[in-house]
C-alpha cells in the first residue's frame, strides 16, 4: 500500500489518507478545515477551540500569506470528528519547508482527546515531513498534552508569556481587581482629560496601522502589511474591532480585538508614547473588557508576550487576571535545523537589526515587512 493515497471516489474530494500509523489498526486523514463541512461544528463542540482555529483566521492567512490550511484527524470522511491537529503549509525559498500550527497566532491548542490519538497523529506527520522534506513541525499549546511525549524527535522550544482574565465576576469587581496606582488611576485619568474612544473596522485602520508602525519601530521589528489587517476585517467582519482612544482630534493609542465563541482576544496595539501619561490604552482594555462583560463572554484574553519585554508582562498583569507559561515547540526531523527567522520572538533582535530597524525611514521599515512576513510564519 502506498502511504499516501485519495480515498475512493465517493470520498470528499479534499479527504486524503496519510496512511496506516506504526500503532495497529491507526489510520490518520488529511483534511482542508477551509471546506470539511465538519470543521466547525467540530469546533463547537471543543472547548479548548480558539478563534485561531477559526475558518475566518485561516482564511485570513490563506489570502495574505498563501499559507495551505491542513489538518490531520484519525477520524474517517464520513465520521464526526474526534479529533484534529491544524496546521499551516509553510514553503519558503527563503525559510525552507515545514508545518506551523499556526502561523501569527498567539497560541493552537491541539484538539485530541488523549496521548495516544496525538501519538497515531504525530507518527503520521513525521512519516508524511519525511517524505516532503520539511524542517520541522511546530506546535503552540497552551494546555494540551505535551507533543513531546508522542514522538521521538528532538525538539527546541520557545518561552512566552500568557495573560487571560476571567470576565465571572461583576464590573464594579473586575475593576477594584485592577491594579489600583497603574490601572484604574489610568483609567480614570483617560475619562478625566476627555479622552475619545472610537470603534470601527477599515474607517479607523490607516490611523491603527500608523501606531502600529511606531510602535512596531520602537520594538525594532518591522510591521506585518496592511493587507493582513485588511483580510482579517474581510473575514472576521462583526467579530474584530478597531478601538481608537482620540485626544484632541489626534489617535493616540489603538487595538484590535476578535471575538469567537466564549472569549474576547486582544490581538494587536500600537501607541503614541507622547501621549501615553493620557491613559489612552488603559481605556481602550477597559471599555474592550466592559463591553466583553455586557456580551456574556467567559474570558479576556490579553495574548502571547515576549519574555524579554518586562514591561508589557507587567502592564497585562496589572489587569487582575491569570499569567501562564506558553511555551512553542519545534519537532526537528532528521538532518534539519530549526532556525529562527520570525521577527515576533525576539531572535531578530541582534545589535545590527535593533539599529537598522529602529532608525531606516518609516516607508522602507513597512517595505521589509510587505516582503518578509510571508517567510516567517
């Protein structure tokens, strides 16, 4: 039997067979979560699904990126699912070959029910990632089991840390949990001074994007295009928001939030650091979480940060909420390297890039990002 091969032809035809797992009678499945009319309600249906499981996340990344979602399952064409690991095809000149599940997402949950249905599908990946020659398959759980013990490949790994606030209690609680000299003292200032906030979508995504690039530049990193915020309205259309805080007709401080099943995400900031004794971002958190509060939703979540940067694990953890380790794994196969390439860890970070980057013209630091990003996944 050939390890890969399409499945009869009353089969959907985006269904392919992997093969028969070293494990006895395991057989896993490829699918296309963009078109398996299963995928959603599967997600429904497992609670640990985030929106960057979503069909419009990874849609999003298809259009910008030309990422191929994928997902395997031990799960039949005609069965329900069970169980699913996504993924993004990654295929670089620049980077190489490999599986990210996902690319730009803060963390992917992988959706198995115990070890050994993740054993069945982490031994049919690294048959298929042979075969295809990738360099590696990444993995960004947050409470899952540890891929690590379903699979004999040497594995590096990657540290982050994760803030998420629980939205169960009342408004008038949620706020007396924050921190009182750093936070609601902000807060108050922003109603004070007569701070404006403003929400929308593509109306407000020049003056987003312009922090953005600010703030992207004092990271040293170069901005993702503004056609990746342009696909995720697109695809996301009710459930993203642009909040603006405006002091006297200028944009001052700015975020993007999605919203998907129980949760609200804080996803992307930028700010004015000539502004920020205004309070405009300690606002636009306060009036994300109100408003996810009055929707019913169970959880904030404040995102991935950087280990490096202090300062903005110190800021989330002001907030009240639950800090965890969130840490990415790279499975290597056999003659690879593993690599880094991805200007949001942290391993650009060199004394040539910090210089270049903080200091090249506001256009060209947009232009390195146009072209690298779709590398970096």
């Amino acid at each position: 039997m050939s390890h890969t091969r399409v499945l009869e032809e009353s089969a959907p035809a985006d269904i392919e067979r992997m093969g028969d797992s070293p494990q006895a009678g395991a057989t896993t499945y490829e699918i296309n979560p963009l078109t398996d009319p299963r995928w959603i309600p599967f997600l429904e249906r497992m609670s640990r699904a985030s929106v960057f499981h979503s069909v419009p996340w990874l849609e999003a990344l298809r259009r910008t990126y030309g990422y191929q979602p994928v997902a395997y399952s031990t799960s039949a064409p005609r069965e329900e699912l069970r169980n699913a690991l996504v993924f993004c095809r990654v295929n670089s000149w620049l980077t190489g070959r490999r599986l990210v599940s996902l690319p730009f997402s803060d963390s992917c949950e992988l959706l198995v029910n115990d070890l050994s249905e993740l054993r069945v599908l982490m031994a049919g990946l690294e048959t298929r990632g042979h075969r295809e020659k990738w360099r590696y398959i990444e993995v960004r759980p947050l409470d899952s089991f540890e891929a690590r013990e379903a699979t004999t490949l040497s594995c590096s790994t990657q540290e982050y840390t994760y803030h998420k606030l629980d939205l169960s209690p009342d408004l008038d609680t949620l706020f007396r949990n924050f921190h009182k000299n750093s936070t609601q003292r902000k807060v108050r200032r922003a109603e004070r001074e007569g701070v404006e906030y403003r929400e929308g979508t593509l109306d407000l995504l020049d003056d987003f994007y312009y922090l953005l690039v600010m703030t992207r530049r004092r990271h040293h990193v170069p901005p993702q295009p503004i056609n990746w915020y342009r696909s995720l309205i697109a695809c996301f259309g009710d459930a993203l928001k642009i909040r603006m805080a405006v002091k006297d007709g200028r944009a001052i401080a700015g975020m993007l939030t999605l919203q998907y099943k129980d949760t609200m995400t804080y996803k992307y900031g930028g700010s004015d650091p000539r502004y920020n004794k205004f309070g405009g971002m300690h606002l636009l958190f306060w009036k994300a979480i109100q408003e996810a509060k009055n929707s019913r939703l169970r959880v904030f979540d404040f995102g991935r940060t950087d280990a490096d940067q202090d300062g903005l694990i110190t800021f989330k953890g002001r907030w009240g909420g639950i800090q965890s380790r969130l840490i990415y794994s790279r499975y290597v196969l056999p003659g690879k390297a593993p690599g880094f390439l991805d200007p949001a860890t942290g391993n650009w970070k060199t004394q040539l890039a910090e210089h270049l980057f903080a200091r090249m013209p506001r256009s060209l630091l947009v232009a390195i990002g146009d072209r690298l990003y779709r590398h970096m996944g």
